[in-house]
C-alpha cells in the first residue's frame, strides 16, 4: 500500500458525550441536562434538518443523589471482565448500569461501538482542563486536544495518557472506538463553579466543532503534543493499625500538579509541622494532587513522565475509501 | 466603658467532625486525642468527634444535619426508636456539655468546621458576648495569612440550632476554601493557629491579664438568597456568578451581578446593598441558600479580666 503523509480515518458517524459518571461532578451533570434540554427546544422543522453531528447525550448514573457512586464506582466497571460475567440480586446497582451503558454506546470493542465518547468529569485537583485517555497514538484524541489548544489558550491544557491495554481498561470513554475523559479542575465535588462550567462548556463546543470539521474533510496538519503518561502513585503515610492518613499534601507541592517534583522536593507535611519528601530517584510530573475521591483509592498523587508525540496529519477517509476499508474489514473477520 | 470582669474559664471543649466531611477539625481532634492533649497550661481541654458515623463515612452527615439539631424544641422533644441517628447524638452532646441554658452547661465551647466558599478565618457566634469578642479580637490581631471576620447570627438562644449554643459562650471556627472530604495543609494550619490562639488568650486570662477593649466590626445575618430554580423539577437553573464568586464580604450593591442561567442571561442584586458571604457552599444548595447577605455592624466593648472569688 502507498504511503500517504495525510492519515485517512473514518468518519465519526456518532459521538456520545457523558455527564454525571460520578454524581457529584456537577460540571458535567448540569452541562448534559442543558444539552438534553436544548435537545428538546429545537422545533420539528429544524429536527428535520441533518444534525451537524449525530449526538447522543448521555447522563450515565440518573438516579444519583450527589454522590460520587452508590454501591461501587461506576467508572471502574467498563472492564471487559466487569461488562461480561454472571449477575444475581446481588451485582452492585453501577455494574448494572455499565452493562447498560455499554448496550447503549458500545459493545466495547466491536463494530457498532459509537465513534467517540466524551466522558465529563471534575476534580478537586488544581489541573485546569486535561483529556485522559488510555493511548498516546489515538490521533483522533490528539488533534481534539490540539485544536483546544488552539481555541482556548487562556485555561491550562493537558493530555494525559494511562498506558492500559483495551482489555483492562476500566472507565466508561473505553467503550467507543475512540473515547477520552474531559477532566476539569479545581471543583469542590457538590459545587458548580462558572469558571469550570463555562471551560467545559467551551471544551465540549470545540469538539463538536473540530468533528463537524473533520466530517467535511478537512485536513488537520501535523504537529507535536506534549503527552503525560502516568507511572506510578503515591499514597498517603497512614497509621499502621487504623489507616487513617497522617499527613496532608505539602503546602508548597498543593494546588501544584504539572510542576516537576524533583527528588528530594517536599511531599507531605505532618500534622506536627514536618516535611516528609519524595524519594524517587526521577524527576516526574505529578497530577492529581489531593483528589477528594482518591484517598479511599490510597492515591495522594500520581506522577507522569513527558513526552513529546509527534501527530501525523489526518483527515476523513472518503467513501470510496471508506468501502475498501469495509470490504477488507469484512474478510479479515472472515478469515 | 467600664472595665468588665468575669470569672475564670477553667475548661474548654474542642468538638471537630460535627460534619463528617470538615476535615480540618477532624485531623486536629484526632491530633490532639492521639497526643493526648487534655490541657494548656491552666485550661482543661476536652475534645470530641461530634459525628463518629458521618466521620467514618466521610459524609457531612448519615439521616440529618447534627448542626442543626440544638434548637430547644429538638432537645426537649422524646427520642424514639425511629429517631434520627444525628438526634440521638445531639440529646448525648446536650447531656455531657449541658443542658443548654443552664448553669451546669460548661463555660465554653469551640466548634471546628470547613467550607467551600471563599471565607478566610470566619468565628460565627449567635451573642456577641464580651468573651468571644475579646477572643475575636486577639485572633485577629495575630493572624496575618488570610482575613478573620466574625459573624453573628441573629437568631434568639431558643431557636440557636447549633452546637457551640449548649455552652455558656460557644462559637465556631470556619474556614475555607475547602473542598468536602479534601484536607489541606493550608487550611489545616490555619484552623489550628486560630485554635492555638484561643487556648493562649484563655490561658492569659485565667492567669489575670487585662485585655483592653475597643471597636471590632462585625457581621450580622439579615438573610438569605437561594439559586434561580426550575419551578417543575427544582433543579438550579444558574450558577453563582464569575463576579459573585470568591467574593465573600466584598459589598455587593444593587445592579451587582449574582448569577449567571444556563441559558447564559445574568441575574442581578436587587435591594439593600449588603455583605455575601457562604459564596457557593456546597452544602447550602439542599438548603436552598447560594449566598447569605449581612449588614456590617461596629461593636464598642470594654477591657476585661478575669475575676477571682475571695
């Protein structure tokens, strides 16, 4: 086959974009509600017209009462293990849900798995806007994430990689073909801030527009992307016999993810007043630095390497492309 | 003003966790209960998890709001089986610190609490007695990190609904930022300078320091304005406004902006103009409060020290 410097992906017939995953991230609650209802104002007329894209809104725990899960967590249950597997009265009420969910916008992995999943989520942590997926080479993901870049160059952007295989991810953007995590913060769990709101709001829009753009053709050229892939955590120091922490986030590492933390850089304070430090031997970027939701996970922090990836350029495969592409889609799953 | 005096304070109780998610008064109590910190100098120190269950759960609650538990009419009222949980425990702290209003509640008591809105080192006492003004006054006079403010809730004894009203002279230590279920070292450090300062001035009275008197501002509740609302579904239709937001006790005059809808379109202060504070409190939203409103008062109090019996 002849090398071609555009990348040619298909069409992204569907988009789903989630909100609500955990119930007290209210960003993204209010945000698809808004959609939803927006949704309903249109009037039959304009229904008729084509959709600009095809979207499909999601509020993915609607029984939630503001609290981050009522059982387990939901965004830990879109395991290929956790979607498959026998239920009884018993199953936690958010490993059901997930098996709806992925009815709905997947399955996970096959061919009718929806194009891209959005999935909004809000921190505590001071990270402004980052996109957290489980690939460094999803160039769909990437040149979203380059072009709010390019479109919101007031909000801190980042993208975050966990290197997890498809199998053992777990959160609920692994079921579409392409999926990532819009993750916002600083927001107490409970609260809506306008100034987070209104980031995701943008951040949403700018997708939508970036597909609708990619949908008709454009080309979108090469470029390089800072991307963090996540290492390792650090948990909390904890009383031996009841676990309870005993220390809090170091005042000078607080509200600081992405800055580098160096070996020997101040960690936690105790509540005695004493500075415990990082003892790794590499210089790494943490983030997620006092996540409410964690400290029952043990993270205080977790902690990436960066990278520079360089992003091909790409643009949608045409339908003749497209029918080649099917045709050969279909032998392979002959053989 | 004539010089004041008052019998000694001899004990204090430090309640934290009244909320389960306040997490500053929980790691100082437990602190404190770990070092076995039963006195400063010539104070007794006592110290309490008010909320053991919501502490546990890291809930600000399990059935109902324990802060909100203390009015005379809860306390009086019987306890059945099917009583809330909180309740229960509000007629148990009445008993070991009370009972309310009466001369064995003990002298003083200090209760330890968080909040998601911007509000700096806040004391919140229902009577601006001579005690917690002298005390006010010390705080503030020593803490330079972040703005100390006091607030009075305007509200009488009886229908005082919080815990520092079983004490004699009560009041709480508010501070925030924070986020629920989120410690900070920051706001830990602060809560517990405030803390340290209170036990210091106590210590110095009781030994016969004259603290001299003099003016403080202070806030008083007027009242209360809740979020724009779906008539149907209740849901908020807005969200605090960018300019409203953080802003706790910066005057806010008619035509300021309070909230921004959904559907992009700014709502606007109408009224008296006046003193937001609870700015965006997470909790407040089930209460239907966005912000509170108060009227900036100046207080005049006299010198005091402590007065021995012959």
């Amino acid at each position: 086959m002849e090398e071609d410097k555009v990348l040619c992906l298909p069409r992204l017939s569907q988009v789903a974009v989630c909100g609500g995953t955990h119930g007290n991230e209210l960003s993204g609650v209010y945000l698809v509600r808004e959609l939803l209802k927006a949704k309903k104002n249109v009037t039959k007329q304009e229904d008729e017209e084509e959709e600009a894209v095809p979207l499909l809104m999601v509020l993915s725990h609607p029984l939630q009462q503001c609290f981050r899960y009522i059982d387990t967590d939901l965004n830990r249950c879109f395991t290929h293990a956790s979607l498959s597997g026998p239920m009884s009265g018993m199953t936690p009420y958010e490993i059901i849900r997930a098996r709806q969910l992925n009815t709905m916008l997947g399955p996970k992995g096959s061919h009718g798995a929806v194009d891209l999943v959005c999935d909004l989520h809000n921190t505590t942590a001071n990270m402004g806007l980052c996109l957290i997926t489980y690939s460094d080479c999803d160039w769909i993901c990437l040149h979203i994430f380059r072009h709010l870049q390019k479109q919101m160059p007031d909000i801190p952007l980042r993208y975050i990689h966990f290197d997890v295989s498809n199998k053992e991810s777990y959160s609920l953007d692994s079921v579409g073909k392409h999926g990532f995590a819009m993750e916002i913060g600083p927001q107490p769990h409970g609260v809506v801030r306008s100034n987070i709101y209104m980031a995701m709001k943008a951040g949403v829009q700018h997708m939508l527009d970036w597909v609708q753009s990619f949908n008709s053709g454009s080309t979108f050229e090469e470029g390089f992307v800072d991307v963090f892939t996540m290492v390792k955590h650090i948990d909390y120091p904890r009383d031996s016999e009841t676990r309870t922490i005993t220390a809090a986030i170091h005042p000078q590492l607080q509200d600081q993810d992405f800055c580098l933390l160096r070996p020997g850089g101040p960690l936690f304070q105790t509540f005695s007043g004493e500075t415990l430090r990082y003892k790794g031997d590499e210089p790494l970027y943490p983030f997620f630095i006092n996540e409410c939701a964690y400290y029952e996970k043990g993270i205080a922090l977790s902690l990436a390497r960066k990278r520079q990836v360089m992003v091909p350029a790409i643009r949608v495969q045409t339908e003749q492309e497209q029918q080649a592409n099917n045709q050969r889609f279909a032998s392979e799953e002959e053989e | 003003m004539e010089h004041a005096t008052f019998p000694p304070l001899p004990l204090v109780v430090i309640c934290g966790g009244t909320h389960g998610n306040e997490m500053s008064g929980v790691y100082i109590v437990r602190e404190m209960q770990k070092q076995k910190v039963e006195k400063a100098g010539s104070v007794s120190i006592t110290t309490v998890l008010s909320n053991p269950r919501a502490v546990e759960a890291c809930k600000r609650y399990i059935d109902t709001d324990l802060n909100r538990c203390f009015t005379d009419a809860l306390l009086s009222g019987p306890i059945t089986d099917s009583a809330p949980y909180e309740l229960r425990r509000a007629h148990e702290l009445n008993a070991q610190f009370g009972p309310k209003g009466s001369e064995e509640a003990v002298d003083l008591l200090c209760d330890l609490h968080n909040t998601t809105a911007n509000m700096g080192l806040s004391l919140i006492c229902y009577s601006l007695d001579w005690i917690t003004l002298h005390i006010y006054k010390y705080i503030q006079s020593k803490v330079t990190s972040v703005p100390v403010r006091l607030i009075q809730l305007t509200i009488p004894i009886s229908e005082a609904y919080s815990l520092e009203s079983v004490a004699k002279h009560g009041f709480s230590i508010e501070v925030g930022p924070q986020p629920g279920g989120v410690l900070r070292a920051d706001i830990f450090n602060i809560m517990k300078e405030a803390l340290d300062l209170t036990l210091e001035w106590l210590q110095k009275f009781n030994s016969g320091s004259t603290f001299e008197g003099g003016e403080v501002e202070a806030y008083t509740l007027v009242g209360n304005v809740d979020y724009p609302r779906d008539p149907m579904t209740g849901e908020i239709t807005a969200v605090v406004h960018p300019q409203l937001q953080d802003n706790d006790f910066k005057l806010l005059q008619p035509g300021d902006p309070t909230f921004l809808l959904f559907s992009g379109k700014t709502v606007k202060h109408e009224g008296e103009e006046l003193y937001p504070f609870f700015v965006n409190e997470c909790a407040y939203y089930e209460k239907k409060v966005a912000f509170q409103l108060a009227r900036k008062i100046t207080l005049t109090f006299p010198s005091i020290s402590v007065k021995l019996d012959r």
